[in-house]
C-alpha cells in the first residue's frame, strides 16, 4: 500500500466504490447528490487528502483532517471514506491512519466527528485509535439521526493549549 495526494480521478473511483456504511453515511448527510458534494468539498479543501492505493494502482481509501472551527484552531474534524477493498487491507490502513492521527495530536487538541451507528468497523477502528463515544448526542452539536459522536482529546496537542 502506498499514499498519494488528492486527485479528481481517485475520489471519485472511491466515491462510486464505496463501502456500504460509507455510503448510507454520505447520503444520510447530503441527500441523493453526496458524491458530487462529497468530491466539491474534498476537490476544494485546502487541508491535506490522504488517498491509500494498492498494487495495480488501485485507491482504496482517502480521509484527512481539517480544521471545523474558525474560533478555536486547537479544534479539528477527521474523516475516512472507503472501499470494500480496504478490508483486505486493514492492517497497513489502520497504520497509515495512526500515523496521521498522530501528526494531527502535535497540532490539535480535539479531533472529533460523528459517525452513522451501524458502521460497526469503522467504531471498532476509531476506538483502537482512541476515540471515545461517551457523549453520543454532545449539546451543540448538529448531526443526523442515527449517527453518533466520537472524539479524542490529547493534553499535550495543540500549540495553545494549556
């Protein structure tokens, strides 16, 4: 497995590949036109994509981590989207996502998101990753029904924290 960055033609490949919890998740969010507001939004962002390919050049897997809120710059949302490929290859994707976990705990000291409550694996890998869903429905935050809340915070992340 080997990572690039962004590109049109492998979004998309994921996007029309997607996992079946992925997908359910997209469209529960954004309605029966998420994959091209799903591309806009990756295709625009300034933070980094992350694209896991295999052998044959085949992507796989893409997420990042940006930063969700103007006020607080210690504060970022994560995300992942895959394919079914990736369960044949989840060992070397769950390293390559601590690894960007890990970056991101230099720079923030919360990273959160939330998740549609039947994607079973993908809750199974966020808490190996030390995400905790102790707070399911958190006041303040806006987010489908069905899905949840997870979060991981690290005391010594992020450049102002105290």
């Amino acid at each position: 497995m080997y990572q690039v960055t962004k590109n049109e033609k492998d979004v998309q490949y994921i996007l029309d590949n997607l996992r079946l919890e992925d997908m359910l998740e997209l469209h529960a969010i954004y309605g029966n036109n998420y994959k091209e507001i799903v591309k806009n939004n990756i295709m625009k962002t300034t933070s980094a994509v992350h694209i896991a390919k295999i052998e044959g050049d085949i992507p796989i897997a893409m997420g990042g981590v940006c930063e969700t809120c103007p006020d607080d710059k210690e504060i970022a949302g994560v995300w992942l989207l895959s394919t079914e490929e990736v369960k044949r290859h989840q060992t070397s994707v769950l390293r390559a996502i601590k690894r960007v976990i890990d970056e991101a705990d230099e720079k923030y000291r919360l990273t959160y998101n939330f998740i549609y409550e039947k994607n079973h694996r993908a809750k199974r890998w966020l808490k190996w990753l030390g995400y905790r869903f102790d707070n399911p429905r958190p006041a303040g935050v806006k987010m489908p029904s069905g899905f949840e809340y997870f979060y991981r915070i690290n005391k010594n992340g992020g450049k102002n924290y105290v």
